[in-house]
C-alpha cells in the first residue's frame, strides 16, 4: 500500500525548483545544486514523487561513448500539485542558507 | 598476524573490484573508485529500483572532481541500499551488517568487563576486520545466487 504523506519541506523545495520551468527536463546534479540537497536524499525523492505520478521521467542518450542520462520534469498533475500548495508551505520550503547543511 | 591482516586487507580489496564488474561498465566509465561503490550499491537495488541505479551512474560520468564524485557516490550509494522497496540482496546485508554490528557489540561487552589487556585489543581488532569482510564477502555472494547458494547448501549439508 503505497502511503501518500506530505510532502516534506526539502521535496516542496524540489517540487518548486522544477516548476520553475516545467517543460524543462532536469538532470538529476543540476538539481542537487540547485536545491542543496545531497543526491543521497534528492534521489530517493525523486523516486517518490515518481512513483505519486508527480514526476515523469526520460532518458538523454549518450553521447558519443557517454552513458545516458536521466532526466525529470514535471507531470501535469505536478504542475497542479505544485500550483496549489499553499504559500506557507511553499515560503518554509525554501531552506534557509543557515540551515542547508542540516536539511542537506 | 600481519600476515592475516594483509590476507583479510586483499581479500576485501578483491571482493571490492570483483564486485564492481557485477553491474556492466557504460562504455565513457571512468571505472574510478566512486564509480565502483556506485556501481556495487546499485546492484543492490531491486528489479524495480533497477532503472534508478542506472540514472546515479549516468550522472556520475557527468560529475568532474574527485571531491564532487566522491560526495555524489557515497550519497547515492547510501540512498541504494536504504530505497524501499529492498531486494533481497540489500535486506540481507543489512542483516548481516545487523549481526556483524551485535557481534562487534558483545565483543566490546566482554572487553569492558573483563579488561583485556593490549592483546585482547588486538584481537578484538583482527575480529572487527574479520566481521568487516564476513559482511563484505557475503554482500558479493549474495548477488550471485547461482554461485552462493550451491556452496553455502554444500557447506550445510555436509557432515
């Protein structure tokens, strides 16, 4: 049974970052950067608001001998979901600079 | 004793590259040491997560830097091992790591209680090392149902 808890502080954070600009497929690094976020909690995230149809997902292929790579944006039902947070949340969402290392 | 400290040293290093070449190399793999991990720790994932292991090696071979790779591959390989839902292989490393933990315990346990002296110490430390590639060893041998399982059902059943 898959639960549907809120999402936390750090995946508004991500949610917030995509939406930005929703047509726009996102690497996973360029994300970690962006949000400060460590790819050992951007990743299992990413999972997660895949797997709650928030999320979709593709792969970049590789260039010349490069492996592929993946790539996030958005679903439509993200959009809305991200559309419709409440501004309190979204404010709290974005990590004070102080506190990056211990939402890291 | 050194010399089985070097053996238990080479034989963890050894599991370390063979387990490495479990999970394919892309064709670009720098095969450095992060990539390794990754790679090891993404063959843990379950056939469902597997496609999410690919992605962290992916976007490793586009990270420069040894600080930057080594910090993306610990992360990820941490995320690996803790990504529900577990495959077999991850449960039973956590559950090896569980019982090397608690045998590590019981032995600081005993240390403390009866005061050893510097030579229990060293013990107790060739004991650490040796729970610490017990679980190493195992973790390789798990992902290698085909080779583990005749071997360990043969070491069960003989008298």
């Amino acid at each position: 049974m898959q639960r549907n808890r809120p999402p936390s502080a750090q995946a508004i954070s991500v949610l917030r970052a995509l939406a930005a600009d929703p047509a726009r497929w996102r690497y996973g690094y360029d994300l970690v950067t962006e949000v400060h976020l460590k790819s050992g909690s951007l990743y299992p995230m990413l999972v997660r608001l895949a797997d709650r149809g928030l999320l979709e997902t593709s792969w970049e292929p590789g260039q010349g001998s490069r492996p592929p790579r993946h790539l996030y944006r958005l679903t439509l039902a993200g959009r809305e979901y991200v559309a419709a947070l409440p501004a309190a949340r979204a404010r709290r969402a974005v990590p004070h600079p102080r506190n990056r290392w211990n939402e890291a | 004793m050194l010399i089985v400290m070097m053996c238990l040293a080479g034989s963890v290093v050894a599991l370390i590259l063979r387990s490495a070449r479990a999970v394919p190399a892309g064709p670009a793999a720098r095969d450095d040491v992060p990539e390794r991990l990754l790679r090891w720790a993404a063959g843990l994932l379950s056939a469902q997560r597997a496609e999410w292991g690919q992605a962290m090696l992916g976007e490793l071979d586009h990270i420069d830097g040894r600080g930057p790779r080594w910090r993306f591959a610990a992360g990820c390989a941490g995320a690996a091992l803790l990504l529900p839902p577990w495959g077999r292989a991850a449960g039973a490393v956590w559950a090896m790591a569980a019982t090397a933990a608690g045998a590590a315990g019981v032995y600081a346990a005993v240390a403390v209680r009866y005061r050893l002296d510097a030579g229990g110490w060293i013990l107790a430390a060739i004991a650490l090392v040796f729970l610490v590639s017990f679980t190493l060893a195992a973790a390789t041998l798990l992902r290698r149902p085909g080779i583990a399982l005749p071997g360990c059902w043969a070491a069960c059943s003989s008298p």
